[in-house]
C-alpha cells in the first residue's frame, strides 16, 4: 500500500483514518447512547453530528489541497491562521488527547480479554497493567522499525476488524423490530436523562470520541505519495466510519429497548448480538474488538509521534522531538508518548475511577484543535486566500467553513465548562516545551496577544486545581 519510496497510497490513507477512528468506541456504542438519549434524540444528534464532523472533514480536505505546503494537519492550521503558540497549544492538546485515548484503549482491551480470563478483570488489575505494559513496548518497537511497516499492519487489521461489523449489522437488520424501536421515541419513560435538548447534548461528547481520528491522513500528509489523495481519504474514511456507527446504534434501538441497552456492560455490542443469536455472537464481537483495539493502538502510536515530530519540524516544538532513528521514524517523539501512557496505565491501577473520566478528558482536549482548524477554513474563504481563480467555489467553502465552526463551538458548550477547566489545566504546564523552541530559535515567548491568551489558560487552571482540591470539581 506504498510505493518503494516509502510514500503512503490512498488505501493506507484511507486505512489510517477509519483504523484511527473506529477502535474502542463504536463496541460500546449502544449503551453509551442509550444511557445518554431516546430514540428521537439519538436520531436528532446523528443528523447534527453527520452535517458539522462532514464539514469538518470538507474543512480537512480543503486546506489539504489549498495549503499544501501545510503538514502536520491540525496544528499547522492553527499556527498558520492564529500565531505559534495557538499552533503549540494545537499540537499540544492534540497529542495529550492522543495518548490518553491509548491509556482508555489499553484498559478496555483487556476488560475484553477478561471476558475470556477473568484475572484481567475490568481492564485494570495488576496482572491487566502488566499486560498492557508488555503490549505497549511491543507495539513502540514494532514502529520503531518502520512507519511503512506499521501502515501496513494498520491495513491488515482495518480490514479484519470491519468485517463483524458488517455481521453485526446484517444479523441485526433481519432481528431489527419496528415497535420496539418507536416504543417511547422521546424518552418519556425514563424522565432522569432530562429535556430532548439535554438529551442530544449529553450524547455529543459520545459522538466526538467515535469520530476522533477524521484528521488522520491529514496528519500524514508529508508522508502522502499524492497530494490531494490526502483529502479524499478524509471524506472516504469518514463516511465509511459514520455509515457503521449510525447502522450499530439505530438498529441496536430495534433489538432491544432503550432501558435495556442503558443497563447493558460493555462492550455492549456483544451482549446485543449475544441477544440475538446466542453465545457466539458474543464471542465473534469481542474478537472482534480486540483486533480492532490492536489497530487502533498502532494507528494511534504513529499518530502521537507524527504530531510532535511535525510540529518540532516547524520549531512549535523543542528540537529533541525532531530525531528520527535511521528507519525514518520519530524516536524520541515515540519514547515521550509511550512514557507517558505508561506512567498513566499505573496511575488506573489505583485510581479506576478516573479513567472513564479521562476519555471524556481526551476528547474535551481535542476540542480546541478541531476549533482553530475550522476557524483557519473559514478565515482563508473570508479573505479570499488562494481563491483567486475560484470565485464559485469560495462561497461554498465559506458556508462549509461557517457551518463546521459553528459545530465545533457547540462542541464545546457541549463538553460543559468543567471539562474546559481540567483541559485549561493540562493546557498550561505545556508552556516549559514552548518557552524552550522559542528560545532555541531565539525569539521572544509571547507576542502581546499571545500573553493575554496564556494568561486566560493559567486562570483556568488554577480554577481547576482549586476545584479539584475543594471539590467543586471531581474528575
């Protein structure tokens, strides 16, 4: 899937996107939801979330092909439009994001695995940390040999996790129950999940977390064998994912009823197809899942390391992050992340509570880079940048860019201010890696805007430590 340069093709593009995006999420998706929303709220959100994350992915192609001189993707968008340390704080907030979704993949891969053996318990027993540290240096030095390699591996297990996707779907289209799905469309009967307004709010953070992963080939683009390939296989992964999101949920709605699916452990698409047809359904679901998990672990990796190396590229970040070992691959990038999700796989050995709230932490982290991404769309169409021979197509750019910037500040309101302040606190400590780029290369930390901005990230954190210590804030 790539050429002897090393170049990555449009199927190992395509491969990283929906490799990146479809892990852990999308198996437990029908209790998520169904804990969160009815039926009609569950529908309404999936319409707002397939118009703003496909303008999000049009915003990604867009930018792929005007700014092609851009690599790196999210961060890049960020410095280009709105200065060096919204661009650090992109690749920042993006890569803790990252690799706090590996610790969540981690534990959730074996919580599966104990459905099998029941030492590894929900994911976070020492025998399951062990385990999951084993795999973790196993994969670092799988990448270690190759980006190539690790994109190839990545193919193979796209395709060999998709496939009980597709059973499950089948399966559950000839089980699907017209009067069980609209039994109690609004909810009525479970008055605690609130408001449909509340409803579809409280479900978005679910639908970003599934869908993390749209920019992966944008990411990579450096390393894209064609330019413009990089855009296609945004929108090709994107729908491909949400088609199978939308199918697992609604149909799961048609199986069994909403309290049902609400009291169902995950991963929940298990016990769903378990209803349906058995043991086995339960069996091929969780194989299913720890390919995908192992997929989504290795995409991720390369991601993690493919952030930080780009972004010292630029000098966003300090020059260390910038050697790569004589495979081509960023090493230290790769020991900084994969310390890091160690030290975190301990820290779930003690703390189990945390790490649900963690996902939602990663996800609220990506937050701000999708923000400036679709701001830097919208600002090139306002201005006219690079449209010069493309009057027509800027107006449609325009709304896009209008419409994904809307989306992703209702994200934001969405997420809640709580989760703002927990990011606003692992936002600041990545000032000490900013401070020393800026003076490797010379040049002074802060421009004057950029100081009020780090100043509003600082208040934010030292709300949140405050509240986390009073307890107004848990985690």
């Amino acid at each position: 899937m790539s050429d002897s340069s090393g170049k990555l093709k449009l199927g190992a593009l395509v491969a990283l996107v929906v490799g990146s995006m479809i892990g852990g999420g999308i198996f437990s998706l029908p209790q998520n939801m169904a804990a969160s929303a009815g039926v009609g709220a569950v529908l309404i959100g999936w319409a707002i979330t397939a118009v703003g994350m496909l303008t999000l992915a049009f915003v990604f192609q867009t930018l792929a092909n005007r700014k092609p001189d851009l690599d790196g993707g999210v961060y890049a968008y960020a410095k280009a439009g709105f200065g060096d340390y919204m661009g650090f704080s992109s690749a920042w907030g993006y890569w803790i994001s990252a690799w706090l979704g590996n610790v969540g993949y981690f534990v959730l891969l074996f919580s599966t695995l104990g459905y099998f053996f029941p030492i590894f318990g929900e994911g976070n027993t020492p025998a399951a940390i062990i385990g999951a540290s084993v795999l973790l240096w196993a994969v670092h030095f799988l990448v270690l040999r190759g980006i190539k390699e690790a994109a190839f591996i990545n193919l193979v297990t796209t395709v060999a996790k998709v496939v009980p996707l597709v059973l499950f779907a089948l399966i559950c289209l000839f089980a699907f129950r017209l009067d069980i799905f609209t039994a109690d469309i609004w909810a009525t009967g479970t008055p605690e999940l609130g408001s449909v307004m509340n409803q579809v709010r409280n479900m978005m953070l679910v639908t970003v977390w599934v869908f993390i992963g749209i920019e992966g080939a944008s990411i990579f683009s450096s390393r894209a064998e064609k330019r413009a390939d990089v855009g296609k296989a945004t929108v090709i992964g994107f729908i491909t994912v949400l088609l199978f999101l939308v199918l697992v949920n609604v149909l799961s709605l048609g199986v069994m009823t909403q309290p049902e699916l609400a009291k169902l452990q995950n991963p929940s698409m298990a016990a769903v197809l378990e209803h349906v047809v058995g043991h086995w359904g339960a069996v091929l679901i969780s194989v299913g899942l720890i390919i995908s998990l192992l997929g989504a672990l290795l995409s991720w990796v390369l991601l993690c390391a493919e952030i930080m190396f780009a972004a010292a590229k630029d000098h966003t970040m300090p020059e260390f992050l910038r050697r790569e070992n004589a495979n081509q691959v960023p090493a230290n990038a790769l020991w900084l992340t994969n310390a890091m999700v160690q030290i975190f796989l301990v820290i779930t050995l003690f703390s189990a509570s945390t790490y649900l709230s963690l996902i939602y932490l990663a996800t609220s982290m990506i937050l701000v880079p999708y923000l400036w991404s679709a701001a830097y769309g919208f600002l090139l169409a306002m201005r006219g940048e690079t449209y010069e021979q493309a009057a027509s197509e800027r107006n449609k750019d325009l709304l896009i860019g209008a419409i994904a910037l809307i989306y992703a500040i209702w994200l934001l309101y969405a997420g809640g201010m709580k989760y703002l302040l927990l990011s606003a606190l692992l936002y600041a400590p990545g000032v000490i890696l900013f401070a020393k780029a800026k003076r490797e290369v010379g040049q002074p930390i802060f421009t004057n805007v950029e100081k009020l901005i780090f100043a509003a990230v600082v208040i934010g954190a030292l709300v949140a430590a405050y509240g986390l210590y009073d307890g107004f804030l848990t985690l």
